[in-house]
C-alpha cells in the first residue's frame, strides 16, 4: 500500500484543526463556568431577600415596642400629676374648712386679755367654789325652815289627833260595802227586773235540759 507523503501545508492544516479544538473546548469549559456562576448567583439573591425582609421586620418590631413604652411612660407621667393635683386640692379644702372653723383673731385677743381662771388644788375654778358655796348655803336655809316648822307634840298649838290604823280600814271597809249594797239595790231592786248574766245562763241551761 503506497504510503502518502505529507507535505507541510498538510501538517499546518492539522495543527490549526487541534488549536480550534482546543479553543473550542476551552470555550465550553467557559460557558459551562459562566452557567454555574449565574445559577449560583440566583441561589444566593432569594437568602438575601428573605434575610433583608427580617431585618426591616426585627426593626419595625423593636421601633413599635420602644414607641409602646414611650406612650406608657407619658400616660403614667400624666396619672402621677394628676393624682399631685388632687392631692393638693383635697388639702387645700382641708385647710380652708379648718380656717372656717376657727375662731376669729379678734375674739382669741379677747380671750387673752380676759381674766385667768385658777384652779385649785381639788380641780375646781373659783366660780366653781362659789356655786359650791351658794349650793350649801342654800341647804342650810331649807334646813332652817324645815327646823321652824316642825311642832313637837307636847306642844300646845298641837291641834290634831292620832287614829289607829285598823279603825281606819275598818271605817273604809263599811263605806265599801254600803256602795256595794247601794249599787245592787239600783240594778236589781224590787221596782226593776233585771237579772244577772249567770243566771240567765242558769235558766237557758235548765230549759235545754227539760226540752231533751
């Protein structure tokens, strides 16, 4: 079989065909790295989404939470002055009903000015001494006039006499039983028939019986 012999134009085409080769592979190898970056690139944009969207809602939480607490702060703030303020008030009533209540200045200067009042060592006033002093006084005179009253009785301006107290019952016993006849004589008496309501109920028992 004859062999063919190469000429340098042939060797040179071979040489240009390998160097395309590789530049074409070379290209591939390439594009196949470029894919990968961009699909590694899209992986990567959705985390980064999702870590974004946290952290605006961590910081939107934290800022509604120190906005709470503010307004908790101001409301509290606002309850203390108030309860300050009534607090005042309440007092200020207070003194102004106790200032009411008070004696007038001019009054208190009299008071000072006027007599002092002293006490004795059991506790009473002089003005209480002298009622004390009037109130025996006054028991000595009774016991004058009951003294200059009185009248023994070997006396002779002693006009009266001295009864015993059975003649006494028995003289009211007798007024008594002379009332009581007089009252029978008026209701029952010979000129007015009239009977007792036992014995009405003694002859309205004895019909019924005679009857039965």
């Amino acid at each position: 079989m004859p062999k063919h012999k190469k000429f340098d134009s042939d060797e040179d085409s071979d040489a240009e065909e390998e160097r395309s080769d590789l530049e074409s592979e070379k290209e591939e190898v390439r594009s196949e790295d470029e894919d990968l970056l961009v699909e590694s690139d899209s992986d990567a944009e959705p985390e980064d989404i999702s870590f974004s969207a946290g952290r605006t809602a961590a910081l939107t939480k934290v800022k509604d939470t120190l906005k709470q607490m503010e307004g908790e702060r101001v409301k509290l703030k606002e309850k203390r002055r108030k309860q300050q303020e009534m607090h005042m008030l309440q007092k200020k009533q207070k003194l102004d009903a106790l200032s009411q209540k008070r004696l007038p200045d001019n009054l208190l200067q009299s008071l000072s000015k006027g007599p002092v009042i002293k006490r004795r060592k059991d506790g009473m006033t002089e003005g209480q001494e002298v009622e004390e002093k009037e109130r025996l006084s006054g028991e000595e005179k009774d016991d004058e006039v009951e003294e200059q009253g009185y009248v023994p009785l070997n006396s002779s301006s002693a006009n009266f006499e001295v009864l015993s107290l059975k003649h006494d019952l028995k003289s009211l016993s007798n007024k008594t039983q002379t009332a009581a006849e007089f009252k029978q004589a008026l209701l029952y008496g010979g000129r007015i028939h009239r009977e007792s309501v036992k014995a009405q109920r003694a002859k309205t028992t004895k019909r019924k019986a005679r009857f039965k």
